[in-house]
C-alpha cells in the first residue's frame, strides 16, 4: 500500500511541476484561467502533449523517526489543448493528503476544497513501534482559504481522514513566492500544524494494551490535541526550455507539544526532500 501510494505522490507532486508559470501567462490572456469567461474552448480538453519524468523523494520512515528513506518512481501527465493554463491551472498539488482546487481566485483571495491520501504507519517502520499496531491511512477531505497581501499568501486548510484510524489536521502557513530569472520562481512558506486528540492519539499516543505489547517496553501516554509541529520550507521551479521543466523542495520541521514529548518519537528534527525532472513530448509529432 505505501509503494502503491507513494507512486500517486509522485504524480501529484510532479504535476505543479508543470503549472508554475500558468498564473502569468493567464494574466496575459486575460480573464479566469487565461480565458474571458473562465470556461476553456472544447479544443482545450483534447490531449497535445505528456509530460514524463520521475521523482526521487527523502523522508523520515515514520513522523518522528531518526531514520530516513528514499524512494523514486516516474510519472506521467497530461497536456490539454495548446498548454494554456485554463481549468487544470486551478490545480495546486501541496502533497499526497493536500491537493487543492482553487474554486475562488480572485482580488488576492483564494479558497476551495481540497482532497488526497494519508499513507498511515506501519509497525515495521522502527524499532519503537513493534507490537504497537499499523495506523491505517485514509482518503482526505476539507478546504482551504487564503489572501495573498502583496507578495505574501496567508492561509489555513482543514484536513480531515476518513476511515478507522481518522482525526483532522489545521495547517495554517504563509508563503512568499518570487521569480528570480524568466523561467525560475524561488517559494519560500513557513507554518505549523495543529491535530485533533484522535490524530495526535492515534501518532504519537500509546494506550494501555500497546504500552503492554511494546517490545520496546515503551509506557503508556495520552498526547492530547494541540500543534504538533512548526516548519519551514524552500522550493525552486524551473523551465529549463520549451521541454525540459524541474522542481526541487527542501523542508525541516520541528515536533512541539505532546508530538514532541511522545516515547514514539526518535528525534524532534523532521527532514524532507524532493526532486523532480519532467520532459514534454508533443503528441502527433
């Protein structure tokens, strides 16, 4: 199931590759999504072109571990009609659990619903978690608002998991986002995350019956909702040329609260990164 979902990611992440510059050339066109009336001509619903590439992700094995792991996949994603932003531009990928569908972009405010996956956990992932059980994932629903004061957007998303082992997250974040050169834009965000009891329980929490079936030995603790972690993070999206387009991401984050003081949890300091290379191949060419 984690491999299975970890290739969604890849597509996921690597579809923003595609769309960094579609703001601007929308506000050239003119209107919603580069068009008068917000609405793409038929044609632009046709596939022209793919986009194929791979993904090479790191991250910790588990939230908290000490332990990192790397994985890569290739990806595929489509082009639609002559490539202008249109309806696929309101699509802003964030991760696995936080796609984003901005229904509402407009006068510097932004909102709509939002939707993904949670991977969960599994017990294997660390020496800590054996005879603690698996965290089950499950499919993610909420929404976002935002307002974007100059060059600065402000916003706060719900993200709410369905399915046995469930809980909602608020992330609240601004981020700043600038181009460097013609084809190259520098993001930098920074936020913190609150999680509900069932969430932060279900994480960084140890029942009774688990405290007695560690093999760690780790004791009982009750982690209560509250923020679980602040972070900061630093992206480059760039179009090489009219084909080539890449992506990297580098983001820490670090464990507060009852997060922090779980027995799960190996090292407070969270570490993530994530490189992205795409090629367009013209289709009838």
């Amino acid at each position: 199931m984690r491999l299975g979902f970890s290739f969604v990611l890849a597509v996921v992440a690597c579809a923003s590759v595609s769309m960094p510059f579609a703001s601007a050339r929308a506000a050239d066109l003119g209107g919603y999504g580069g068009y008068k009336d917000g609405t793409p001509p038929a044609d632009d619903w046709n596939i022209t072109a793919l986009k194929v590439g791979g993904i090479l992700v790191v991250q910790p094995k588990y939230e908290g571990s000490d332990e990192y792991e790397v994985f890569g996949f290739p990806y595929i994603f489509p082009v639609f009609g002559d490539g202008a932003p249109g309806f696929f531009s309101r699509i802003d990928a964030r991760g696995l659990d936080d796609i984003r569908f901005k229904l509402i972009d407009r006068d510097g405010f932004v909102a709509g619903p939002l939707a993904g996956y949670t991977l969960g956990r599994d017990e294997d992932d660390g020496d800590l978690l054996r005879g603690l059980g698996d965290v089950d994932g499950g499919v993610v629903a909420g929404a976002f608002v935002g307002y974007r004061f100059g060059p600065v957007l402000f916003d706060v998303s719900f993200h709410n998991t369905f399915g046995d082992d469930g809980g909602y997250l608020v992330r609240f974040g601004a981020e700043w986002e600038r181009p460097i050169r013609e084809r190259t834009t520098l993001t930098a965000r920074v936020g913190a995350t609150y999680a509900d009891d069932e969430y932060m329980q279900n994480y960084f929490g140890i029942s009774a019956a688990q405290s007695a079936r560690s093999v760690a030995g780790l004791p009982a603790f009750d982690a209560d909702a509250g923020f679980k972690d602040v972070y900061v993070e630093l992206g480059l999206k760039a179009d090489i040329d009219e084909r080539w387009s890449a992506r990297t991401t580098l983001r820490y984050s670090r464990l507060i609260g009852d997060a922090a003081d779980s027995p799960v949890v190996e090292s407070e300091d969270q570490f993530q990164a994530l490189i992205g290379l795409t090629y367009k191949f013209d289709l009838g060419r």
